[in-house]
C-alpha cells in the first residue's frame, strides 16, 4: 500500500482507503465487454478523437494497464466496438424481417431498420464503416451467421431472385445496402423536416422513400 492511502486509513479509522489509479486491479468480470461498454459511451458522448484505451479505463474504472490485456492497441479497441455495432445492427434487421412476411415488403422493412439505427447511433454508425471500407474481401459480419447481409440476401431470393445466378444476386444486395445507406446520410437534411411533419415523423419519411426506389429485383415495390 502506498503512504498516501496509508495515511488516509489513518485519518479516517475503520475507512477503506481508495486506490490510486494506477494501483486498480485490472480484474473486472467481463472486462473486456465493460471497455467496449465504456469505449460507446465515450464515442457518442464526444467523438472517435476522444477515444483512447487510458480515457476507455478510466471510464471503466480499471487501471490504465488493463485495457492491454485485451486490446493491444485503439485500433483493436475500435474493431471490437464496431463489430458490436454490426451484431445490433443484424439484430435489428432480423426483427424487422420477421415482422413482415411479404418479401416485397419485408426488404422496405429492412431499410427502415438500417436508417433507424444508423440516426440513432450516429458516431457508432461511422467506427463501423470506418472499419470496414479498408477490408480486401467479405468483413467478418457480413459472413457471420444472421447477419443482416445474409438477411437482404434471404428476403431477395423469397421475393423470386434467383440465387444461382451469384453476380445478380451480389449485385441486388449491394444496391439494396446501398440505397439504405444513402437514405440514412440524407434523412437529416433540414429542407426534408416539413415533408415528415406532414407524413407523421422521419419514419414514416423513410419508408416512403424507399418504397419508391423499388429495389425489389428492379421492380417499385408494393406501398
């Protein structure tokens, strides 16, 4: 014990005196989900910049080593909040298909979902694409099992693609991907705040502009 918090214990008789920061034991349970925990909290609350694996602990509430028992650097710490982000992301696209059986539908449906979560999470929303633009081949969550590219995929070939023919089907999902991705960098133009008041909320904005794009196999699909 250091002299500070043995001079502590002595001024306050029968308290347990605090650690100092650096003398925090890096034992957390699940330590690793809690510095992914504290990394979100820290990226919305003030961007990417602030991020760091020292400022991750201290939100956390372990020592400034602990961090590097589990990431050996940001870069890690950032691909493992991403990767996070992705399985919610997946998550909420699955919810969205289950709740509409007409796959015409459903494929709005799923749009609706992306662009929800994307302007709900604004800066998680871009660690996540920051960490995927640079990857040569397929990125891990896109190949994981109920992952919301193998959803987009699924609802197409149940709205009458045909899944042999890899190069349509590729090129049906990325337009698909796309399209949300788009609406959801232009849903929070200001000049659009009007037509959603008149259409009863962003949501409702959404849904109708993807319907309108009609990406089901090139057709509009059904309002």
């Amino acid at each position: 014990m250091t002299q500070s918090a043995v001079a502590f214990q002595r001024a306050v008789p029968g308290q347990k005196a605090a650690l100092p920061i650096d003398e925090r034991p890096y034992h957390h349970g699940d330590l690793s989900r809690a510095l992914v925990a504290a990394g979100r909290r820290i990226l919305e609350a003030e961007g990417p910049d602030a991020l760091s694996l020292r400022a991750v602990a201290r939100e956390a509430g372990v020592s400034p080593a602990a961090p590097y028992h589990h990431f050996k650097d940001k870069g890690e710490l950032l691909a493992a909040v991403a990767a996070e982000g992705w399985d919610e992301l997946s998550a909420a696209i699955a919810k969205a298909r289950a709740g509409e059986r007409d796959p015409s539908l459903a494929i709005t449906e799923i749009g609706v979902a992306y662009v929800v979560f994307a302007r709900r999470n604004p800066a998680l929303y871009r660690i996540m694409y920051r960490s995927a633009c640079d990857k040569e081949t397929m990125p891990d969550h896109a190949k994981a099992e109920d992952s919301g590219w193998g959803h987009v995929a699924e609802t197409l070939v149940a709205g009458g693609m045909d899944p042999s023919d890899v190069q349509e089907m590729l090129l049906t999902q990325i337009a698909a991907w796309c399209t949300a991705h788009g609406v959801a960098e232009m849903a929070g133009f200001k000049e659009f705040e009007p037509l959603k008041e008149a259409m009863g909320g962003e949501e409702n904005f959404v849904r109708a502009v993807l319907r309108h794009v009609g990406i089901m196999s090139g057709r509009r699909t059904a309002n």
